[in-house]
C-alpha cells in the first residue's frame, strides 16, 4: 500500500467524521431549546467539523498552494467562529432571550440572580450598568 493511497483513505476518513460533525451541528441548531444551547451546538462541533473537511481535503489535495489556502481557512475559521458566537449570547443577554438563572458567574458556583446587577463598574461611574454599554433611555 502506497503512501498515496493511504493519505486518500485518511481523507475520506477525515471528510467524513468532519460532515457528520457538521450535521449534529445542524440538528442540534434544529432541535435544541434556547439560545446558549443551540449556540453551542453551533460552534463547538462546528469547528471540529470543518477543521476536519479542512485536513481531509489537504490530504486529498497534497498540493503545496492548497494546502497553505486551506490553513489560512482554518485559521480564520478558529478566530471567527468564537467571536461570533460571542457575539450572538452577548446580543441575546442584552435582549432578554437568556435566563439570568443560566449563565454561571466563574467557578465558585455563583449565578445571577433576577433583579440584581451584573458584576462590573457601579452605575455611578460613566452612566454605565455594569454591562460595560451605556444605559438606554427609559420611556
């Protein structure tokens, strides 16, 4: 057995674990409940997922050129995917889409409770609520 075909085998291989990641991904933006869930299953599989089409397609490929396009798409995929996402559950705490009772405040167990601010600056300092954004108008 060739090195060649080796390296085809492991990319059929890698293709495939990589597009059933992509499509769990789917089905759980499909079928989970809320916001932190279903943006969950939209970034972590996700980008294993693509990482792995990625390195199959470069074991298929085997051309220099292509090999360093699909790194870059990689890399911008792990810087962009993250901060998307960040940005959607930042978006959907501001919005009231997220339960204050699911979102944990670090490894000592704390969570939010309804009513109560946020960790951060006082009010009194910048007009800001502790969200690091300035407070809307009320009315």
């Amino acid at each position: 057995m060739s090195w060649t075909t080796v390296a085809d085998l492991l990319g059929l291989v890698f293709l495939l674990m990589g597009a059933m990641l992509c499509l769990v991904a789917g089905i759980g933006l499909l079928r989970f409940p809320d916001l932190l869930t279903r943006m969950h299953a939209g970034t972590k599989p996700q980008v294993l997922g693509v990482l792995l089409v990625i390195l199959g397609v470069g074991l298929r490929t085997r051309s220099g050129l292509d090999v360093g396009m699909l790194v870059l798409i990689g890399v911008f995929q792990l810087l962009t995917i993250p901060a998307g996402a960040h940005m959607v559950g930042r978006a959907g705490f501001r919005t009231g889409q997220v339960e204050l009772a699911d979102i944990h405040l670090g490894s000592r167990g704390r969570r939010l409770q309804p009513g109560a601010a946020p960790p951060g600056p006082s009010p009194a300092a910048g007009g800001q609520s502790g969200t690091g954004m300035p407070d809307r108008p009320q009315g």
